[in-house]
C-alpha cells in the first residue's frame, strides 16, 4: 500500500516539473497589455501549459525507452535525486496508519481495526 503512495506522489512531482518547464518555454510569448487582457491571457496560458504537460508525460508513459522521453525525465530525475530520500520505517507507518484511519473514517468499515488497535493519539500544544 505504501509504495502505491510514493509512486503516485512521484508522479504528481514530475507532473509539477513539467508544468513549470513548460511554462518556462511559453511564458515569454505571452504579450503585457492592461491589466484585464493580461490576466486574460495568464489563465489561458494555464490551460496551454496543463495541455502541453499533459501530452508529454503520455508520450514519455507510452515510449519510456525512446530518447525523447528520456530527454525530458533527465531533469526531473536529477531534481528528485538532489530533493528527496528514501523514508524512513517510521515515516512509512505513520503513513499507513494515517491512510488506514481516513479509510476507516470515510467509509465506516472495520477493515482496518488490527492495524489500528495499537494507535495512540498524540496532542501537541
């Protein structure tokens, strides 16, 4: 359960990498107007970059072999290499306790009453 977690948070940053990549390479296209053109045309820049992200991390989920989606993953690997580490045992239960407490809460099921049965509660403040 826990490495679901992780692979889905791993793609949410390479999602979020894109995302400013490509903004990077839009951005400068974007003319200055008045203030009402301008924010015009920054939410539509939004939708443009959320497109453009979108069609690369498929094209880079369907070919992961071809060089270039290994082009564009370089630098979201490297900038996970240098920000991020392993977690710890401890971090990976917390984790799984706190997904299996929101399960249990929101859809009122015992499922998860061994694991957990031997929680406590802390109370910082």
């Amino acid at each position: 359960m826990s490495l679901i977690i992780l692979k889905n948070m791993l793609d949410v940053v390479r999602r979020s990498y894109f995302d400013c990549f490509i903004s990077l390479l839009t951005l400068p296209f974007i003319p200055n107007l008045n203030i009402v053109m301008t924010t015009i045309t920054r939410l539509l820049h939004v939708v443009l970059v959320s497109m453009i992200s979108y069609e690369v991390l498929k094209f880079n989920f369907k070919n992961p072999e071809s060089i270039i989606a290994k082009i564009f993953a370089t630098p979201g690997i490297w900038t996970q290499k240098i920000t991020t580490k392993n977690p710890s045992k401890e971090q990976i239960e917390v984790a799984i306790l706190s997904m299996a407490n929101c399960i249990a809460h929101s859809e009122n099921t015992d499922r998860f009453s061994e694991i957990l049965a031997n929680t406590s509660e802390v109370k910082i403040g």
